[in-house]
C-alpha cells in the first residue's frame, strides 16, 4: 500500500509540478496530517529522472513550508490559546500534544521554531506558540525557512539518491533523524549557552 502510494504522489507531483510540491508542503506545514516524507522523495525520484529540477524542487518545498507554517502562526495570533485548544481535537491537535509542543517553544526560546521544523509532529505545530507568544516576524521567517530548507533538502537528496525504492529511503531516514536530533540538541546548547553569556555584564 505504501509503494502505491509513493508512486501515486509520484504521478500526481509529476502531473503538478512544482506547484504540486508547493501546495502539499504547505498543507504539510499547516494542519492537515501529509508527511513530508512522503513528499519530498518523489520529488527527488522525479529529479533523479530529469524530469524536475533539485534547486526548483527544494525551492518549491521550502516555500511552501513556509506559507503553512505562516498560516498557523497568524491562526494562533488570531484565535489565541483558548480557542485553540477547545477546538484543536477538531483538527487533530490534541490538548496534551499542543501542551507539549507549547512547552518545548518556552523551554528553548524562539530557536525552537528552527528546531521544530527538524523533529516529526514538532514541524506542524511549533509554529502554533510562536504565532501565540507574537514572535518577531523577520525571526519567525528566518528560523522558518532555514529548518525548512535543512529538511526539505535532506529528503529531496534521499530520493535522488534511492529513487523510488521507499524501503532504502525509510531505512536511512532513521539514522538521518537520529543526527538531526543531536544536533538540534547541540544547536539548543550552543544557543543557551550564547544566550546566558550574553546576559552577563561585560561579556564580548
């Protein structure tokens, strides 16, 4: 069932184009549940074959992770956190994984929206507290569109790499996501520990 449905995104990007990429990305990013996983590879299947180009196809992605991302932010701007959470369950945000997801933006500060966009259920979400705390909008985009681009990236390449072959592509996903972890986890960190020296009167 899954390779038929990797090759019916396969056809349906192909058929699309980059605005196919760009639409379910979007979609992605926002809240209706398509993974990118299931996106971008194709895409990377697709340039693998000549008919798509990498730049364009990671260009498309990006963006239209970005458009989503926008979309819950100004939802959470606009609705505020009451709202969201008596009518999330209506689109799949749960109150405990929106709790979670609000906790970890506290915990790690406006870096958490580059960080989100690396970890799964993370990346549709971060953007809901950060769109709640009014976070600086060149910050938000530029966190945004960075972990965006960092990821879009990586699973554009894994379907060059291994074409339509979704078993090779989940089997190196695991260990790509488990270095994506540690160095989110570096990133936190360094960012921490920036920010601490910082705060410290006459620190350079």
């Amino acid at each position: 069932m899954i390779h038929q449905f990797t090759m019916y995104l396969v056809e349906t990007i192909s058929s699309m184009g980059y605005l196919g990429i760009f639409l379910l990305m979007a979609l992605e990013s926002s809240l209706v549940p398509i993974p990118s996983e299931l996106v971008m590879p194709p895409a990377g299947y697709l340039v693998q074959k000549g008919e798509m180009n990498f730049f364009l196809v990671v260009l498309a992605g990006t963006v239209g992770s970005q458009v989503g991302a926008y979309a819950n932010y100004f939802m959470a701007l606009k609705l505020g956190r009451p709202l969201l959470l008596k009518y999330g369950k209506y689109v799949l945000i749960s109150q405990a994984k929106f709790v979670r997801i609000e906790t970890f933006f506290l915990t790690h500060g406006e870096i958490s929206t580059f960080i989100g966009r690396l970890l799964p259920v993370a990346r549709h979400l971060i953007s809901l507290p950060a769109g709640l705390a009014r976070m600086n909008h060149t910050r938000f985009i530029t966190y945004t569109m960075l972990g965006a681009f960092i990821w879009v990236t990586i699973l554009t390449y894994l379907g060059y790499l291994f074409g339509a072959n979704e078993e090779l592509i989940y089997a190196y996903e695991k260990p790509i996501l488990a270095g994506v972890v540690i160095f989110c986890t570096v990133t936190v960190a360094v960012y921490v520990w920036y920010v601490k020296r910082s705060s410290i009167p006459g620190a350079d």
